[in-house]
C-alpha cells in the first residue's frame, strides 16, 4: 500500500509506463481564482504587446537589442557602455524572484510566466473552444480521422500558426525595435528574406512549444520548477492541501448523502478527483508540493466548488504553507527572508546610485596604438588620440568641444569643422593634444578633458599624455 502511495515520485504524470508521452486532457478551470487570473493574464499580455509601440522621449518602452547591446527599460536606453547597469537589474531580478519564491512558492509561475499565461488563456481557451471541455478533448482524440476531427484539427493548428506568427513579430520588435519592425513590413518581405527566415524559425518554435511541448516546458526545460527544492521550507505559502483536515482518522472516501463525516472519522477529501482532472500538468495536488505544480490555483477553484456542492467548509485546497496545516501558525518573516530582502536592498541602492550618475553623454579619449609622442617647436609636446562620443539622448549635441581640464595646452580635433553628435548615435575620429614640456610631470601624465557643447560642460574624461623622460 505504502509503495503504490508513493509511485507518483518515481515518474511525473505526463509520462505513461511504457515511457511514452501521456496527452493531458485538463478540464476547464472556473471558479473565483481562475477569474482573478484572468484579469492578471490579459492585462499581461496587454502590456506585451503594447510595450514595443509605446515611446517615452522617442525611446520604445521596452526593447532588448542584444545583437548591438542596446536595451531600452522603461524608456531609459542603455548602451552597451551601459550594459554592467543592465547585469545588474537582472541580478536585482533573480534575487527578487528567489525572495518572492521563498516566500510565496511558485506564484509567478501560475500567475505572471509567459509560458503559463498563453498556454492557459490563449492556446488552451482556442482549444476549449474548438474542441470542447477535458470529456470531448479524449473522445475527439481517440476518434478516427473522419472529416470532424479532420476540420477540427486544421481549424486549430491553422489559428496556432497565426498567433505564433503574431506572437514571434511581437518577440522581433523587442529584439531590432517595432520601428525597424514596421519599416520591414512595408518594404515587403521578399527585400529582407533573412529576418523572414528568422521570423518563420521563431514561429516554428512558439508553435511547437504551445501545440504539442506545452506543460513540458514548466515541467522538463524550465529551471525554475527545480529551484523549490533549495527555496522552499515548512513556512513557504504555495498551494497546498490540507492533509490534517482532508485525511482526519480514516483517510478520505468518497461522498455519501446525509452521512455524518465528522462522526465517521472520514476526511473532508471526498475523492472526487476534480483538482487532479483540472491541473494542467496532471499532478494530484493530495501528494503534497511537487516540482510540478505551477501555483496555478485550479485545484483551489475545482475543490471549493465540490466542498460547496456537499456542504463542506471550503479551503481544503488553499494557499498555505506546511506550518500552518500542520499547527495553524501564522505567516513569519523568516531570518532568511530578510537576509534576501537586505542583499535586495543594497543592490537596489546600488543601481539607483549608478543611475542617477550615469551621464546621457559618454566620452572616450585613447591614445592611438603604437604611436609615439612627438616633439615640435618651442618645446611643444604632442601625442595623437582617438575619441569616441556617444550619445545617449533623442536630441543632437551640437558645437561639441574638447577643453583640457587639469593642464594648460590645446586639443586639435582631425577634420571636424563643427563636431556633433546625432540623436541616439555616437561619433569618432583623431585629435592631437599639445603640451609645453615644463609643465609635464612625468613622463607619463594623467590629462583630465572637458567635453563642452556650446560652453557648457556635459562630460569629462582622462587619458595618458607621453613625454620624454627627461622632462620630468
């Protein structure tokens, strides 16, 4: 008895005995959570598809150009000179999401993953749709290829594609920026076949993940399922069954009218199999928290409901943590939660602190390889530079000046007139920075130079200026 107990450990549930894929078939979530996601999800997905189009300062609101190492967050771009600021948001990510597991479970995975919000309120909604709820979904799949089925299947395959093909154009305009996107549209694609190649191989994979892959991912691929295991401890709230009170004395049974189950010693677990027929990864939720659980709060919906329906106290599937099933404590903040929320604290101050000095402008002065000083008339010193401005703005610097800071001398910049710098672009090119001999201290100084847009100061930088030795 013990052993067939505990055969669910020895293999997950989307898996059969002779090891082949086991099709899940969940039934239709209704009930008050599912609501609730709902309004979450499609405010999400919202959100993602309106981010690339919306423009804060002329900078799209969300973009990831990791080809050129340009992201945009929140309308702030960042350079790749930037990209040590963009490491450390994701580290601010990472930890965020470490103390938000270690204390509420997997809530982002029910509640806010991508992967779980198109499966769940996209692709499988279609699929309710189409095919009809979990009893019709397994009569449709042992069903011969008849002209039913067949018109079913193109019906819902051909809308997959196109939400897939939508789905890898929105992924495209967060990678090169929606108005690299829109230019491609209207070109046409026969005059930019690679980035069609590129979007045709997105949509493949969007479509194999949602069509046929599906809670796999969650399940096998993603790694965040597998971080419970050193996150997760007796006072995490997760989705949870409530063992003491469904078991009780004589284990759960199934449900017999007017009987009297407080008196029987029976569990208020009737063994209806509703939370397992729902979950959408095909775990009994009854075997306590497993990797594949998402939180995605179905069981809780589809308990209640049969808790109601027998006149039973709802909550048997909840959100609770070990502790408070099994002695009704109360939530704490635990040591290590705080120990999280400290190391979050200080990265967040540490980010902030670097925004809030990051210049919009960026100047790099370089002595140019291999090339010695030279010595001129009237004891003059020169050396020969190359200079890089980035500019991190949507407006043009204009009449930008290089102005030595820390010693008297002049800066000759190569075939620049007037020198600027366009609107999110940066601009290079040679300079010469001239010394007299005596006022070099060594035969290598450290200059300080001012860049200067119509007189006034907006970057400085320092670079190494050579001198003869005995100059010093």
């Amino acid at each position: 008895m013990a052993e067939e107990q505990e055969k669910f450990r020895d293999s997950i549930a989307t898996i059969n005995e002779e090891g082949k894929r086991n099709w899940i078939f969940p039934k239709k979530p209704v009930g008050k959570f599912y609501e609730y996601r709902k309004y979450v999800s499609y405010g999400l997905l919202l959100i993602l598809f309106a981010s690339p189009f919306i423009k804060i300062n002329g900078n799209q609101f969300l973009m990831f150009n990791v080809l050129e190492r340009r992201f945009n967050i929140f309308g702030f771009p960042f350079w790749p000179q930037d990209f040590y600021l963009f490491v450390l948001m994701m580290i601010i990510g990472v930890v965020f999401v470490i103390l938000f597991t270690v204390a509420f479970g997997r809530l982002f995975c029910g509640w806010v993953c991508p992967q779980t919000i198109f499966m769940e309120m996209v692709f499988r909604r279609i699929e309710y749709w189409i095919d009809g709820d979990r009893g019709k979904q397994m009569r449709l799949d042992k069903m011969p290829w008849n002209a039913e089925k067949i018109r079913k299947r193109l019906l819902k395959w051909f809308i997959f594609f196109l939400i897939s093909f939508l789905i890898a154009n929105v992924f495209l305009a967060y990678l090169i920026g929606s108005d690299q996107l829109l230019e491609y549209i209207t070109d046409g694609p026969s005059l930019h076949v690679s980035t069609l190649i590129s979007l045709l191989i997105f949509t493949a994979v969007f479509y194999f993940i949602f069509a046929w892959f599906r809670e796999q991912v969650c399940i096998i691929a993603c790694p965040y399922g597998r971080l419970q295991g050193v996150l997760l401890d007796n006072k995490s709230i997760v989705v949870a069954y409530d063992h003491v009170r469904g078991e009780k004395e004589k284990g759960r049974a199934k449900f017999k009218k007017n009987e009297d189950r407080e008196a029987s010693g029976k569990g208020d677990c009737i063994d209806c199999f509703q939370c397992v027929h729902v979950c959408p990864t095909g775990i009994d939720i009854r075997n306590g928290t497993q990797l594949e659980c998402v939180n995605c709060t179905a069981c809780i919906d589809a308990c209640d409901h049969m808790m109601e329906s027998v006149n039973l106290p709802k909550g048997l599937i909840r959100y609770a943590s070990e502790e408070n099933i099994e002695k009704n404590a109360k939530f704490k903040f635990t040591a290590r939660m705080k120990g999280y929320t400290v190391v979050l604290g200080i990265l967040i101050a540490v980010l902030t602190g670097l925004l809030f000095i990051r210049n919009d402008v960026e100047a790099r002065v370089l002595r140019l390889p291999g090339q010695l000083y030279e010595k001129k008339a009237d004891n003059i010193i020169s050396n020969v530079y190359t200079f890089k401005l980035v500019n991190k703005t949507n407006r043009e610097i204009n009449n930008v000046q290089f102005k030595l800071v820390s010693h008297s001398g002049t800066i000759k910049v190569v075939s620049h007139q007037i020198l600027q710098v366009p609107a999110k672009e940066f601009t290079e090119g040679t300079l010469f920075i001239e010394l007299n001999a005596k006022d070099l201290e060594d035969e290598k100084d450290k200059l300080k130079i001012g860049v200067f847009s119509n007189d006034e100061l907006i970057e400085t930088t320092t670079t190494t200026f050579l001198g003869p030795r005995s100059y010093k």
